[in-house]
C-alpha cells in the first residue's frame, strides 16, 4: 500500500508545481514608468508641481521628492493621487530639486522622474499702489527687496510710475533696466528674465522706460542685479495698481528652468543623459 501512496504521490507533484507556479504568477513585480514632464511654477514661499499622468491601469498614485541639490539625496515631501503636489514648505530664497515616482497597488515604486526641475521660490505681492512722480514724488517708486513704496528719487527706488501729457510710463534709472514683455493673463505668464531687449538710454536722460499698459507685465533688472517683474492692473491719471514677483537671489534669472532628461534613480547617482 505504501508503495501505490508513494507512486501517485511522484505522479501528481508535477501538477502540484505547476498549481504552485500558476499561483504565484498573479503576483506583479514590475513598477510603473517614472512620470515624464515635470514642471515647476515658483510662488511666495511656495512651488506648484505638475507632471503628465501616468497610464497604467494598476497605478495608485504618485511620491513627490525633494533635494538641495540634483546629485543629492532626495527626501519624501508627500504622496498624492493626482498630477500635482503644491510644496508649502518652501522658503523665499533657498533652491530646490525635484523628482516624482509613481508606484502602484502592489507598492511597486517607480525610479525617480528623469527632468531635471527646480525652483527658488521668492516674494510676491498684489494690488500694490504707486503715484504720478510729477505729482506725488514722495509714493511714485517702489523697492522690491523691502517690498514699499519710496520716493521715486530715492536711493532704493527700483522703479517709478509716470504721467506726461495723458501717456503713462515705468521708469528706471539709467544703471538699471526695462523691458515689456508685453500682454499677460497674470503675473505667473512670465517665467524667466529675458538675456536682452532691454529698453535704451535715451540721449539727455538719465532714465530708462517703456510705456506703461494696463495687462502688461515689466522686467525689471535692479541696479544690484536682482531680477523682478510688474504687472498693469489698474491705471488713472495718477495712480498705478500692479501686481508683483522678485528675485531675493542676486543674478537668478529663472522662474521655470529649462528641462534637461537625466537618468537618476532615487539614490541620487546619475547614470546615463538623454539628449
């Protein structure tokens, strides 16, 4: 009897493997594929974080990460379902990198996001007021660093708004600079301060300017290498009411960095870059 128990027993473990390897092929190993766009918009004390959505049919969500540095190591800020994180940690001034992994009901996570994406949030303010300098030099400019309003020949004065003859005007002094960049939604439209277009000197004067538009929005270059911007909301024949952004770190430029594709698991190491 024993005999026939072990014979049938030999004869039925190849169907019992086969029960055991069909059981355990249900089970899925393999992670979603990093998110791919990432993009930042810099806030006061505050980044938005965008990505495209994934598309697989099993993923649970997204982890957001954040660095010093794009090499260095890189920490969870929070979980999300959707494809974007607002970071309120973030502080005026300091930079940060970040990445996005995607992960899926089984825990599978993804490797890091491969854009190279960061942002060094800065002050901002709205409906800000300032007045013709013909009539009211004492509240016509404004400095961004200690956001008030200064006289318009003040040492601090950034820049200053201007009424002459019905045409309205932003001005600068002469070793600063202005540009248009011309009709905006908000004051988040423009992303980064522009490399040239700067408005000229002109022959006598000791300013810079550009004819003030109600929706525009104005760069502005500081005398101490600061980067801001201005943007038109209200005008009347002697008041100006904008909104504004400046950049607390000298000779920063960006508000959205260009994105460059790097391979960077979540370990912090670069290993291969997509051209």
């Amino acid at each position: 009897m024993k005999s026939i128990l072990r014979i049938l027993l030999i004869a039925a473990l190849p169907l019992i493997l086969i029960g055991c390897n069909d059981f355990g092929a249900g089970y899925d190993d393999f992670p979603p594929a990093p998110p791919r766009n990432v993009t930042t918009v810099t806030g006061d004390n505050r980044v938005d974080i965008y990505w495209d959505h994934n598309n697989e049919s099993d993923l649970a969500g997204y982890n957001v990460y954040y660095s010093y540095s794009y090499n260095g190591t890189y920490e969870l800020l929070g979980s999300t379902k959707n494809k974007s994180f607002i970071d309120y940690g973030a502080k005026n001034g300091e930079t940060y990198y970040y990445g996005v992994a995607a992960y899926d009901y089984n825990g599978n996570e993804s490797e890091l996001s491969y854009d190279e994406v960061y942002s060094t949030p800065r002050p901002e303010g709205f409906n800000r007021a300032i007045y013709d300098y013909l009539k009211f030099p004492n509240s016509s400019g404004f400095y961004f660093a200690d956001e008030e309003v200064v006289p318009y020949d003040s040492d601090l004065s950034d820049f200053f708004f201007e009424n002459y003859n019905g045409t309205f005007y932003l001005n600068v002094w002469k070793d600063s600079d202005i540009q248009d960049m011309g009709s905006t939604y908000d004051i988040y439209d423009v992303k980064y301060a522009p490399t040239s277009g700067w408005a000229p000197l002109y022959d006598g004067d000791n300013v810079k300017y550009e004819e003030a538009k109600i929706g525009h929005t104005y760069v502005v270059w500081t005398v101490d290498n600061h980067f801001a911007k201005v943007r038109i909301k209200q005008m009347t024949q002697e008041r100006m009411v904008f909104d504004w952004a400046y950049q607390s770190i000298e000779g920063n430029r960006e508000l959205k960095r260009e994105i460059t594709e790097k391979y960077r698991p979540k370990d912090g190491k670069v290993n291969k870059t997509y051209k």
